[in-house]
C-alpha cells in the first residue's frame, strides 16, 4: 500500500495513492527501407537462423542482401572469426554504404506498420514499431529464456558500432479488439511491399496512416511477451545504458524495432532434439525406456497430446507418456523439462542442455523426416520428437519471472531482416 502525505500549517492529511498500472509503450520511427523494387533482394534470414558459410552461402551473388550487414564475416578472409573486430567495423561500413545508397530511402516521418507473412496460406499479422527499453528492464516486457554472456557481447558490438537496430525482435501480447480492427483495416490499403521469399512466405508490408489511435490501445496494454529474440532485447538494453554511461546520449537508442503479433495471429511449432551417441546400444536404450516410462498413444512420428513424446531408434518411431508430478511448477510441467527429468539426465547424464555437446536441436519446421536422416546418416543416434509448447504455456512461465529451459519454442515463420531498419 502506498500514503501521500500532505501537510498544511494546523494539520496532516493521508491520502491512499492509486496505483498506476504499466502500460506498454509503442513508438513510431522513421525507418531506413529498400526501394520497393530492391525489397526481395534485400530482406534477408535472421543472423541467428543462419551460421557463417549458410550466411556466405545465401548471399552469394547478391550483394543488395542484409546479409552483408548482419552477418558481416562474409565480406571477409574464412580466416577472421565472427567476433573479430574487424567483423563489426565491417557491419557499420556495409550499413552505411546502404543507408547512403541507391537501393534504400529514409522515412521522412516517424511512422509505424503492419506486417504479414503468411506461410502455407496461414497468415500471421502484426505491428511493426519501436518498443522501449525501459519497458524491457521494467519486466513490462517479460522473458521467458536465460540469454548468454557472448551472444548478448556480440549483438551489443553491432548495434554500437552501426548506430542502428538493424533486426526486429518478435513480441507477443493478448488480443485486443481496436488493435485488430487497425490490423485488418490497414491491410486492405494499398501496400509498401508484397514479395514472397525463397523459402515460399509471403511477405507484406503496410505504413498505419494515422498511428495515434493504436499508440493509445497500447497504453492498455499492461505487458508484452518475448516470443524471439531475447540477447536482441538485452543488447537493445545493455547499448543504452553502455552510451548513456559514455555521455553519448540519443533520445532514439531508449527503443528498438519489434514486431508484436496479437496472441491469436501466433503459432509455436515443436523444438525437437537429437542425441550424437548413446551410452548403449539403440536396442538396450529402447528396452531401457519402455521399462521406465508408460507408453504413448501415438504410432507415428509426432506426439498426439502435451506429455508426450516420439523417439526415433532402430528406424521406427515409438511414443512415451511423461507424467507431470503433482504440484509441479509451470517450469517444471513442460514437457522440455519433463523430458530432461526423466531422459536426459538420469539416463544420458545431460545436466546442462545449453552446453552439453551430445544434443543438439531441430526446428520443427524442418519436419521429423530430418530427424529420421540424421539418425539413418549416422549424424546422431536417437532424435526425440516433441509436442509443442503452447503459448499460454509461455505466459504463464513469463507472468510467474520463471525462464524456460533452452530451445522450448521454435517460432514460425521467421521475420526478415533489412525491411524496417531503426537508426539512432
């Protein structure tokens, strides 16, 4: 509870305060683009989806791709490693030869957008603006994964040295009716962008005529949920901090792009795992789980429900039920961390996923076939496939200050880089 206490010369008065609630903060910008014509050669893969020779790979003979400035190692010698300093030099040089360029403009206006990408006919749409960093350290914008000391040292370097936000971060938030009535009213304006990706998504960009009304909805909006991107959002707060310390203040580096898709509009596929060697043979391991775990109700290759799981041995599949214990935590009750109680560690000794080299992880949208492959190659002896994490299992992780154990969400699609790009 919190008093004001007010004073006059006979008397004191106390008067109970009213709490203000957190609201969310939603910030236009004036956006670095490509020329609608040059978008698709442009827009490229997240940094993080990518490593250096897929980056190398994909980029080859484009020179118009983003790539080039997220992932600048592939301007130089194989030699240089990613974390060079040569590498970020190079990040800030290629993004201001493109800002100067003839293939990009700047907005003249702040501005804010809605972006769509629909993949296999399924559209996912949402705002494409600035959120704030205070808004991050305030926990108004919640987390749900531990970020790494060096993957955040890495993003921090390329925003400081290129003086911009160069990549979103997904957000997610509960729906809410004016915003969806801007969304659905905006995409039927004429379009800034509508281009359809290598990979077969289609990608569509809208400027939100008069942005006043959807800052205002925001501010009921009381808290926003990382869904991708979380050493982005820390670096985001490490940078402001790190230029205000060195009294190199812009009022600009307080936010950072985001796009925020209405609850609704999400989809979390599965984030399956393989295991590189077995401490028996598959036919033991097998043998060894049916002994301990009950067996599933799925026949193939995908879980039919939460609490269970698929694992691919001796080339067939075979489902297992992973009972959640009584009054477990929201943590706890996943089935990623149901998986590590009963399999990983008490069975291949994997105490720390993040680092233990012996499991590795598959997006779901590389579809259990792959999983099948790189057991058949010999690349891995055992994959496990799971079921999705569901989003208000997010939520709930993210509302209690609880983080999720590593790789629990695979989010498609994937948002592209080099559209919208944020200056400061």
């Amino acid at each position: 509870m919190v008093y004001v206490f007010l004073a006059d010369l006979n008397e004191v008065h106390v008067y109970e305060a009213v709490a203000i609630p957190p609201m969310a903060i939603l910030h236009p910008f004036r956006a670095v683009r490509p020329l609608p014509e040059r978008a698709s050669d442009v827009a490229c893969v997240p940094y993080d989806v990518v490593d250096t020779e897929e980056a190398r790979r994909l980029a080859h003979g484009n020179p118009r791709s983003f790539l080039h400035v997220i992932r600048p190692e592939i301007d130089l010698s194989n030699g240089i490693g990613e974390y060079d300093g040569l590498v970020y030099a190079k990040g800030a040089q290629n993004l201001s030869a493109y800002v100067s360029g003839s293939d990009s403009l700047t907005e003249d206006e702040p501005s804010l957008y809605v972006y769509r990408l629909i993949m296999y006919g399924r559209p996912h749409t949402g705002i494409f603006g600035c959120v704030a960093v205070s808004d991050y350290d305030s926990n108004v914008i919640l987390k749900h994964e531990k970020t790494r000391p060096a993957k955040e040292d890495d993003r921090t370097r390329h925003i400081i040295a290129q003086r911009a936000h160069a990549e979103p971060i997904m957000l997610t938030f509960r729906d809410h009716d004016g915003v969806a009535r801007i969304l659905n009213e905006t995409s039927t304006t004429p379009s800034l962008y509508d281009f359809t990706s290598p990979d077969g998504i289609q990608h569509t960009i809208w400027r939100i005529a008069a942005p006043a009304d959807l800052i205002s909805y925001f501010e009921e909006i009381d808290r926003l949920y990382v869904a991708d991107g979380h050493h982005r959002c820390k670096a985001a707060s490490r940078t402001a901090a790190d230029l205000a310390n060195a009294n190199d203040p812009s009022s600009e580096v307080g936010f950072f792009p985001a796009v925020l898709f209405p609850m609704g509009n999400m989809e979390i596929l599965a984030y399956n795992r393989i295991i590189r060697k077995l401490p028996r043979t598959q036919s033991e391991f097998l043998s060894m789980l049916r002994d301990s775990l009950p067996a599933g109700s799925s026949s193939g290759p995908v879980p039919d429900c939460k609490g269970e799981i698929s694992i691919y041995l001796q080339g067939g599949w075979t489902s297992f039920k992973l009972l959640s214990p009584e009054n477990a935590s929201v943590v706890d009750r996943l089935d990623v961390g149901l998986l590590s109680a009963y399999i990983l560690q008490p069975m291949l000794n994997i105490t720390d996923p993040r680092t233990d080299s012996n499991i590795d992880f598959v997006g779901g949208v590389r579809g259990t076939d792959e999983l099948e492959r790189l057991v058949d190659s010999g690349h891995a002896e055992m994959a496990i496939s799971m079921y999705p994490t569901s989003i208000q299992e997010l939520v709930e992780v993210s509302d209690a200050n609880l983080l999720m154990p590593p790789k629990s969400t695979w989010f498609e699609p994937k948002l592209r880089s080099g559209l919208l790009v944020h200056l400061f």
